[in-house]
C-alpha cells in the first residue's frame, strides 16, 4: 500500500481504520456509555479542581479590594476561617470524587478495549481461514502471526493508554475554554494564540512520524517472517550450516528495525519540544498579561490562579498528542494492516444462493475446466474427466502436469477460471464450501499433525467420538501397535507438526484420521513418498483398506502404487492422454506402458518372477 503523502491522503485511510473497528466497539455499547458517563463526570471535577484555591486566595488571603466580580456570593457571609476550611475539605471531595469517576473510566475501557482486541483477533484469524490458497501462498505466516497477535495488540493497548486520554484532554480542553472565555475572553484569545502554530508543526512532523511508524512495522513482519521460516525448518538450517545466513539476515532486519523505531521516536520528540516551547511562551503572556489585569484590578488573583491552571491542564492535549505521536502513528500503521487483510476477499467463497450439500455418492466430472495458478500461465484448458461413484482412479504422469491440482480443484482450494467441477452431477460452487470438504477425507504427501495428543489427532474436526472408534480407525490404519509403545499410548503430545514421529507414523495416523470421518470420497496425494520398504508396505495396506466403498483419487508419480486402480489416468500437458485399466494401458504400448517399464526395470531385474498386480 502506498504511503499518504499528505494529511488529506491520509486521514482517509485513519477513518478507514476507524470505521472497521467502531461496529465491533459498539458491541460494548452499554459498557462504553457508562465510561463515557464516568469520564464526563470526571471532566467536570477537574474543571472544579481549582476553583477552592481562587475562593482561598481572593476571599480569605487577598487583602486588597478587587474591582473583579467573580467572587462567590455563597461565602461572602461566612468568617475567613470557616472558607478556608470549606475549600480544603471541598477540594478533598473534589478530587475523590474525580478519581473515583477515573477509576470507572480506566476500568470500563480497559474492558472495553479487552473485549474489542478478543473479537477482532477472532474475526481476523476466522477471515484468514476463509482466504484463498492463492493469498496464503503469497503471504508469509510470519508476518500474519505478527498482525494477527502483535498489531491488534499494539492497537487496542494504544487507543487505550493514549487515544481516550488525549480525547478526554481535548472535552477537558474545550470546558476550560469556556469557563475562561467567561473569566476573561481577552485573557483567553491570547492564550489560543499558539494553537494555529501548533497544528502547523503536528502537520509537518505528524506524516513523517506515521511514515516511519509503518516501515518499522512492516520491517518488524518481515523479520517475523524470517524467523518463523527459519523455526520451523531448523532440521535443514542446521543440516546445512545455514545458521550463519539466516543470522545474518535477521540481524540485518532487526537493525533496520532498530533505526526506524529510533527514527520514528526523534520526530515524535521534535514535536514534543516544539509543543514545550509553545506552550510555555502561551504562558508567559498570559502570566505578563494577566498580572497587569490583576494589578489594575481587573482581574482577582484567584482568577489569574484559575487562568493558569486551567491553561497548564487545557494545554494538555497539546502535550499528549507531541508525547503519544509515535505510539499513535504505530498504531494506525498496526491498524491499517490489519483492515489490508480484512478487506481481503477470498478468491472462494459461498456463493449468496449457495445451499449445504446433501449426502454425496462419489461421483466426480471435470467439464470444460480450464485453470491456472498464474495469469494467462493455463495448467488446464478445456480439461475434462470423468470418475464414477465408489471407483477407484490413480493420476499419474510427470511433474508439474497439474496431478495435484485435480485435488485442488475438488476440494474448492481454488474455483476454475473456465468450466466446472461436478460433484453427483452438481457445480460443486452451488453448494457451501465446509457441506463439501467435510465429505472429503484427504491422505497428503507433506501430513500435517498438530501439537496435541495422538488421540486428539485422529478425532480432530469430529465431535462426540468413541474411543472405540479410535482405536478401530488406528488398527486400520495399522498404527495401533505403535501408538501403544508411545510413552502416554493415545494420550502422547505430540511435537509440533508430529516431529516426535516418523514420517511413516505420521502417515498413519493421518490415515487413521481419514477413517474415522468415513466420508464417501478420499483423496490421496503421494501418500507413500519418501517412506521405507516397511513403512511403505504398510501404509499401502492400511491405504486399500481405508478406501473401500469411497470414491477414491490417488495421486501417484509411482506407477506400481497404480497398479490395481479401476481407472488410471495418465496426464500430460493439461489432459488426459491415455486412460484404462493397467492391463489396458501396458497392452496399448503408450506413454504409460513406456513410464512403467523404466520404473520397475530395477525389480524386474532383482526379481525375475515380480507380478506387478494389485498393488496400491
């Protein structure tokens, strides 16, 4: 996003911020009026505050006869020592009650803040969910962890330790403007006078103070993003000595990071001083002016008291704004960064008309599809393919012919550019997207597991599971026997993505988390890719078991994995160049019949009398 070069382009962008957030604020409604009430009335008594030492200095210490007229009648009956004692136990009343309204107030918008930051932080990691495949491989997690946990953080904390204070000094502002303007307007226009010069500094400074803000955060997500790749690959960092060059890299980051912040938090000091100055010269003329008032007696000293304490505590804003610059332009930099992914629409959503899918067969047409990852780069044009309900198909051909973009397509990752996807007959796109997916189970190459026990792993998306169930699903998936010698059996925690597992235990326990949703479709993508002989051997077991009475697409670069499907499809350059059984296939001496031959010439070799048969 392109910087805001001017205020005017700028405060666009600040009430975009805002006006995200303020339907999620007013959810608070009833605790935001009552903070609103508690700093009103906390308001009030700081415009009260002085107002016990004017009565003290212009009714009990002033001896001298004052032509002002602002005295308070109530007292002027009463001897000097009961004023006094009047305005010390008023002042005491005054300021109780004032910090008791500020308690309120801190109180009621910390919850306010609180509740707000829980919500926006779960409406944008559910929005981050519905994303796109295409958005999520062009973001780095780090960087959305970062806005998901540090810039929502940032925000809420900022609005709360400074925005509502600087708003209260501004209401404060203008009621000691007014009750100036009654003491003494002439009195009050000159103290106004360095407001225009003040708002001319907050516009030089305060753009390139938010400038800076939004490169130190986004130079903060890269390094986010740097790290977190690093973690979560450390295996290949170390194995490969790279330790030196990723330190070097977020050194780098960090550094640059560094001479933002300092940079940012040098303007923001420049338009402190400069708010100091302005408000010191205010001062001193109005202590010059105001003195000569009182000397001529135009003026009570308690008046001129209430004036310059009214003026100290009415500059305020001034002073907050100069001193929270810095936290505030990170904060709508946090801000704008956080409304750039919630008003990122998914390239796949539920159409408006869309219904929930009944109970699917299985069967699965490809018509006129045509898709690609990149603009005008087409993986598939016209590609069409049919797979009955219950059948058993493999996909297989070279790389990067669009195999696992058949998946893809399937379970709505991505919506065709050109045609359709089918589902019994149906646009899968008239239907919602999670009544599909969750009637596909799905056997990855790369399986994800996640940092919970085994058990959790195999019922996660299932509610209300029998441990039976379980375990059945395990035995099927022939990884009961080893989920037994785990430390804890079902209850073991696993390491984060089941780094505590081989890769064939993982596959497993994905297998089993496949049969125990028992969905009429499963998908398979390389399932036994870089396992052993055993692990292998067993993962093809516990895969033919799995996939009886499902539609099922495997996806294979092994042609021997292919062996027994119903249908095997052999793809290159975006369609299907040849399709069949495997005997069918060998016997039409093709691409598939050649790709087969160069694959299993070492067994054959090894082993004269191999049958490459049924075979998953």
């Amino acid at each position: 996003m392109a910087r805001p070069k001017t205020v005017r382009e700028g405060l666009p962008r600040f009430l975009r911020v805002i006006r995200h957030f303020v339907p999620t604020l007013w959810r608070e409604k009833p605790l935001v009026i009552g903070s609103t009430v508690a700093l009103l009335i906390s308001i009030v008594f700081r415009l009260l505050e002085p107002w016990p030492l004017k009565i003290v200095l212009d009714r009990v210490l002033s001896m001298a006869k004052s032509k002002g007229h602002h005295r308070v009648p109530l007292f002027e009956s009463l001897d000097a020592s009961t004023v006094l004692t009047l305005c010390a136990l008023g002042l005491v009343v005054i300021v109780a009650l004032r910090a008791t309204s500020d308690y309120f107030k801190t109180v009621g918008f910390a919850l306010v803040g609180n509740r707000v930051m829980m919500r926006i932080r779960g409406d944008l990691y559910r929005h981050l969910q519905s994303l796109s495949m295409s958005f999520h491989t062009k973001m780095r997690s780090g960087d959305l962890l970062i806005r998901v946990m540090g810039d929502i953080k940032l925000m809420i904390d900022v609005v709360i330790t400074a925005l509502l204070p600087l708003l209260a000094s501004v209401l404060i502002l203008f009621g000691m403007v007014a009750v100036m303007l009654v003491l003494n307007w002439h009195l009050t226009l000159l103290a106004m006078i360095v407001v225009p010069l003040f708002a001319l500094s907050t516009v030089r400074w305060g753009r390139r103070i938010h400038d800076s803000a939004r490169e130190q955060r986004r130079r903060e997500g890269e390094m986010a993003a740097s790290a977190a790749e690093a973690i979560s690959s450390m295996h290949v960092v170390q194995a490969m000595s790279l330790e030196e060059h990723f330190d070097n890299s977020f050194s780098s980051g960090n550094k640059r990071s560094l001479s933002e912040g300092v940079k940012t938090r040098r303007l923001a000091a420049r338009l402190e001083h400069t708010a100091h100055v302005l408000i010191a010269v205010a001062t001193a003329m109005v202590l010059w002016y105001g003195a000569r008032l009182v000397l001529a007696g135009q003026l009570t000293p308690g008046d001129l008291v209430v004036f310059l304490a009214y003026l100290k505590r009415g500059f305020r804003p001034l002073q907050d704004f100069a001193k929270y610059a810095g936290r505030l332009a990170k904060a709508t930099a946090a801000g704008e960064r956080i409304v750039e992914l919630l008003e990122e629409a998914p390239d796949v959503q539920d159409a408006p008309e869309a219904t929930p899918a009944p109970p699917l067969q299985g069967r699965v047409d490809f018509v006129g599809v045509r898709f690609g990852y990149e603009p005008n780069v087409d993986v598939y044009s016209g590609f069409e393919l049919s797979i009955a309900a219950g059948q058993y198909t493999a996909v297989v051909g070279p790389s990067g012919v669009g195999k696992s973009t058949l998946l893809h397509l399937i379970l709505r990752l991505y919506d065709p550019l050109e045609g359709a996807v089918l589902l019994d007959g149906h646009d899968l796109r008239q239907w919602k997207l999670s009544s599909v997916r969750s009637q596909i189970s799905v056997v990855l190459q790369d399986t994800v597991l996640f940092a919970a026990n085994v058990y959790d792993n195999i019922a996660i998306g299932s509610t209300d599971i029998d441990p039976q169930r379980i375990e059945a699903a395990a035995r099927l998936a022939n990884a009961h026997e080893f989920i037994l010698r785990l430390p804890q059996g079902y209850q073991t925690l696993l390491g984060e993505r089941g780094a505590n597992l081989s890769h064939g235990q993982r596959q497993r326990i994905a297998i089993a988390r496949a049969a125990i949703h028992d969905s009429p479709i499963l998908l398979l993508d390389e399932p036994t890719t870089g396992l052993d002989e055993k692990n292998e051997r067993e993962v093809r077991a516990a895969l033919r078991r799995v996939a009886q009475g499902r539609t099922t697409i495997l996806v294979t670069h092994e042609l021997r994995h292919a062996a027994d499907a119903d249908v095997i499809f052999y793809l290159d350059s975006g369609a299907v160049q040849e399709s069949g059984s495997h005997q069918q296939l060998l016997a039409l001496d093709g691409l598939y019949a050649q790709l087969f031959r160069s694959q299993t010439a070492p067994y054959l070799a090894s082993l004269p009398d191999a049958h490459y048969g049924i075979t998953i």
